[in-house]
C-alpha cells in the first residue's frame, strides 16, 4: 500500500558486510572518504570460515584495521549501531544468513547481492521481512547509493564513474532500477542532464524482490530533498501499475520520469525471455509497450524511446528549476580519492621503480621459466642441474662439457667425512636435536678461508699470476716475501706420489674438454716446484677446481674478460663449494637421525684445561 520499510541512509549510518568482499568494501570506504563522511559506512566483516581476525584497509591514505567476526550475533552484538547488512553470501546460504540477520532488531535494510536465490526461499524471506518492518533490496542487485551517504557494495562502478557521475555529493534526481548495469548508466545520465542523483536503488531483476518500485518511490515521495522521481522498469510483471495506482491516488505527487525496457519484444513471434529472471511478459499488460502507454496516460514523463530518456530528464529538470523548486548551487571541488597502485598502474597512469629486479627467473605466466626458458623445456632438452644452474648463475645456457664439468664440481665437494669442521658442526647440531636447516646452517656457517671457502681466492691468484706472465718460481719467491700463502696448495697427506683421485678426475675432465689450459698448466707448474719443498704441497682439489674453471669460462666463448672477473669476485665458486657440501652436510644430518644418535658431549680428557699459562704466574702477571 501506502506505507513503506526501508529507512533512508543518512551520512552516519553504518553497515556490516557478510563475506570476505575486500574489494567491494573498500569501494564503499573510498565512496566514503570522496563524501567527507567523518567515519567509514562499514563498522565489521563477516566470514564464517576463519577465526576473528583484522583486515587492513584504506581510509583515505591511511591504513585501518577492520575487525573480521565468524558469526552474525557477535559481529551486531559488538557493533550495535549498524542498521544495514550487506549480504554477499552465495545463494546456497543467503536464506540462512539473512534470516539470521531479521533476528537482530537493529539491523533495518538487508542488501541480498547473490544471483540464483531459489524464488520459494525469496519469499519466505519476504514474509519474515514484512513482518519484522526490515526492509530488503535484491535479491540479484547491485545494491544502491545515496551520494553523500552511503554506498551498498559495488554500486555506482569504479571511483572514476563516481567522480564522472558526481556521486560524491545528492543532486536532486531519486531513481529505481532493477537492473545493476542499467543503474549505472542512469547515474552517467542524470549527472549530465541535471543537477545529479539523490539516491538510486537497483531492486534486482528476479521474479520475486525484495523490494518493490513503489517501496522506494514512497520513500522519495516522503523525501523534500529528493525533487524529480525516475523509473528504470523493463518487461514482466505488474509493479509498475502500482505506481500508476499510487500517482492516480495523489500518494506520488512529485513528477516521475519513466521508461519500461524491453519494447524489442514486440518483434518476436514468441515471448522473450530477458537476462532477467523476471523479465518476461506473462500478459499483454506486462509488456513494456503496454506499461509505457498505462504510466504516460496516467501523467508519467515518458520518452518515446529510451534514447530520449535523457533529453526528457533534462526538460523536467530545467522546468523545475524555473519554478524555483530546485535551485541549483555552484559545483564544488572535485574530491580527490588516492587510487590503488595496482590499479593505476594497470590504467598506465603512473609508473614506480621496482624495489626487487630479477633476471634469472618468471613466475607470472603460465609456466615457470628460468632465464626464459620454460620449465618443460628444461626437461625436454634434459639440460640437468648443471644446466639450471647455469641458467640461474650465468643467466645463459653453458655449452654441455661445462655444465657436466659444474655437475663434477658438485660430485666431488659433495662431502669429505665426518670430521671436518662443517659436517662436525652439522653433526652436533643434530645430536643436539636442532631441526634439518639449523643443522645444515651450523655446518655452512664454517666454511671460510680455512675450510672450503678458499676457492675464489686461489681462482683469483693463479688467473692474475698466470696473466702477469711471471714465472711460476719468481711468482712462488714474490709470495714467500710478501708472507702470502697460495691458496689451492697443499695437502694433509696426498701427494704427487699418493695423488687425491678428486684432483686427478677434474684435471682429466679439463684437459680433454677445455679449449686451452693455461691456469691450470700454470697451477701444475707451480706444483713442481712446491712439491720440491715439501710431498704434501700439492695442487690440492680446492685449488684444481678454481683454475679449471678458470679456463672453463675464458675459453668456452660464452663470457666476457669482465664477466670471468666478475664471477670470481662475486663468490662463485666458493657458491659451488657451498651448494655441492650442503649434500653431504644433509646426508650426516640424517644419518645421525637415523642412527638414533644422542646428545654429544666433547669428552673432558680430550680437553687441555690450563689455570696457568708459562711465564705468567696465577694472577695472569710475570
């Protein structure tokens, strides 16, 4: 009849949001903040599926923490003053949760976004809603705006049809639609041929709403503000009759502009059925022909097509402006409202330097790729790991001696027993009941220019050595004035009598697949003459594998003079060393788990305990 439900949005009402909708919530913030409201419409989210939690999100340029609830009744109990339930549930449970929601005698209005909601369970949240005086909106909407307000989820598009549309601020033009897309062109619309929207409802296109046209247009009738009414309807169904009914009854005084879509209709031989559930003429009275005819005899607005609905909106408008009934103000300031980076960037608007750059590897596409080359590829081409590592390491794929000669390397610093420091360290570690990655760290951690992290440094000085074109024996004299050990000599017990099978296999491999050899040539002289002095001072597997790769990378054509620099200076093949002990560091690691070995503690008659040192008497004094 005559009455209506549904309480009209003021600047302080407030809502809570059923589902994890980030999106469509920070929408309605960013509507908020656009309008000057000194508080955001949403006061808390809902989601059943994950305990009470904060979401981070925008108000204006700051950050706010929005409480997230796992039921109905905490999140109202908590927040009392919200009067509107933004219902995104699916339409499997939306039954369910708005009919949680009538329980709540503050909530007021009820927006149902979910398409699909069974029409048996529409009504019955129909009756219940009548009953209880809580108005609904939808099911199958948008939602609806009122500028200055408040914003029901996604109403109104993007913040830049906002602005276009100057939903920020009413206008004078009160509108119902039942379709959401329609509603946002009846924004653009009424912006460019009047002062602007008051308020605009989609009451959702299903056979059944929750709310009908008259609902609303009671609404703006009882509303001084709102000056000119606008009906949006389309084919099927009787609502728009009622209007008729009212208007003749002098209820709806004000002057309504109209338009039913859907007058194609008429050139089929059949009925139509449109997008809608409930756009279906089921009458001729339903028709949209015959709904335009009834609403323009009983003394609506109505274009002769929808193309002419704007220039009608305008005609009454500036009518009403002549009469003095709406008097226009002089457009403000358009508000600003900082705009994603995202989304931004995605519109080419803005452009921001990066804080991370990548070149060895993409995840963003269908398939991963390593310096460009897909996953599948790897494994079609069978490039190994010595293969991925050069695509990651050297961002190219090596030629295939040097990635078997990498895989090598690997091979053979792979472990070297349990009692050097790194695996004694990883050993302990596990004994101590430390998990696999602090063990593996506690043995890492020990590799330096005394155990495995010599490398670089031997690299570094056979290649400048070699380069200088200084003797091997004036170079060996040079470092024994300088003080300087030459790292890659020596052994604890390996000599060239007793060779270390690991040197033997790398030098094997380099001289009959590298191009040249001169550092390792080099290093082999300087064996000569060290071995002289002592067995054990031999090239030892440290000091092979550098200068072999070495000559690895100045003679495979695939480096510069400056990248072989660069790789040696980086820490490359201490990298290797690294990379290839980190697999026996896990083999110790899960042996000891597997041998079930206890807590380790060094035995006390393996220690020297000294109290005095010699030449110093108790107090540390001479």
């Amino acid at each position: 009849g005559t009455k209506h439900t549904l309480v009209t949005a003021t600047p302080d009402t407030t809502s809570i949001v059923y589902g994890m909708q980030n999106r469509a919530v920070q929408g309605m913030l960013d509507f908020d903040y656009m309008c000057k409201r000194k508080k955001p419409s949403v006061e808390a989210m809902i989601f059943p599926f994950s305990g009470n939690h904060y979401v981070k999100f925008y108000w204006g340029t700051e950050e706010i923490l929005m409480p997230v609830y796992t039921t109905t009744k905490e999140a109202v109990q908590k927040h009392p003053n919200t009067s509107v339930f933004v219902n995104f549930a699916s339409f499997r449970s939306v039954h369910e949760t708005t009919m949680e929601a009538m329980n709540h005698t503050n909530l007021k209005t009820i927006a149902i976004i979910a398409e699909g909601v069974p029409e048996q369970q529409t009504r019955d949240i129909i009756k219940v809603a009548e009953k209880k005086g809580v108005g609904i909106i939808g099911p199958a909407t948008v939602g609806g705006i009122k500028p200055g307000c408040l914003r029901i989820g996604n109403t109104g598009g993007m913040l830049d049809n906002i602005v276009m549309s100057r939903l920020y601020r009413p206008g004078s033009v009160a509108y119902v639609s039942k379709s959401g897309g329609m509603s946002n062109e009846l924004n653009n619309i009424v912006a460019r041929n009047s002062d602007g929207v008051y308020e605009g409802v989609a009451i959702g296109g299903d056979r059944y709403p929750g709310s009908r046209f008259l609902d609303h247009f009671l609404r703006y009738q009882d509303d001084p503000k709102a000056k000119m009414l606008l009906l949006l309807g389309e084919v099927g169904g009787l609502d728009e009759y009622d209007l008729i009914d009212a208007k003749k009854k002098g209820r709806i005084t004000k002057p309504v502009i109209a338009w039913c879509v859907g007058t194609c209709a008429s050139c089929f031989t059949t009925e139509v059925q449109f997008g809608h559930a409930g756009a279906q003429a089921r009458g001729d009275m339903e028709t949209a022909a015959a709904k335009n005819k009834a609403m323009k005899e009983a003394g609506f607005f109505v274009p002769d097509s929808f193309d002419k609905l704007p220039d009608m909106i305008n005609q009454v408008y500036t009518q009403l402006v002549m009469e003095g009934e709406i008097v226009e103000t002089p457009e403000g300031e358009t508000p600003q409202v900082p705009m994603d980076y995202t989304w931004a960037k995605k519109l080419g608007m803005i452009r921001k330097p990066a804080n991370f750059i990548s070149s060895i590897s993409d995840d963003r596409g269908e398939e991963l790729t390593y310096c460009g080359m897909s996953i599948s590829d790897v494994f079609t081409k069978d490039i190994g790991i010595g293969g991925v590592l050069s695509l990651l390491w050297f961002r190219r794929q090596l030629p295939e001696y040097c990635t078997k000669f990498i895989e090598m390397i690997l091979m053979v610093t792979a472990d070297h027993g349990p009692a050097v420091s790194g695996a004694h360290n990883t050993i302990v570690t596990a004994r101590a009941g430390k998990d696999l990655v602090s063990s593996l760290c506690s043995g890492l951690l020990t590799i330096g220019p005394r155990f495995g992290g010599a490398l670089d440094d031997a690299a570094k000085m056979f290649a400048d050595a070699q380069s200088s074109g200084v003797a091997p024996k004036d170079w060996i004299e040079k470092m024994k004035k300088s003080n300087q050990l030459i790292m890659g000599i020596g052994h604890r017990i390996k000599s060239l009598a007793n060779p270390d099978q690991r040197v033997e296999i790398i030098k094997g491999f380099a001289k009959k697949n590298f191009k040249t050899t001169p550092v390792l040539d080099y290093a082999l002289e300087v064996e000569q003459i060290t071995t002289r002095k002592r067995a054990n001072l031999i090239l030892n597997v440290d000091g092979c594998i550098a200068v072999s790769f070495v000559d690895m990378i100045r003679s495979c054509g695939a480096f510069s003079k400056e990248e072989c620099e660069d790789l040696m200076a980086f820490g490359t093949l201490n990298g290797l060393f690294v990379l290839g002990r980190s697999i026996g560091f896990i083999g110790h690691y899960l042996d000891q788990l597997r041998l079930k070995q206890p807590l380790y503690r060094h035995p006390w008659d393996d220690i020297t305990y000294i109290q005095e040192l010699a030449g110093q008497g108790p107090e540390g004094g001479f």
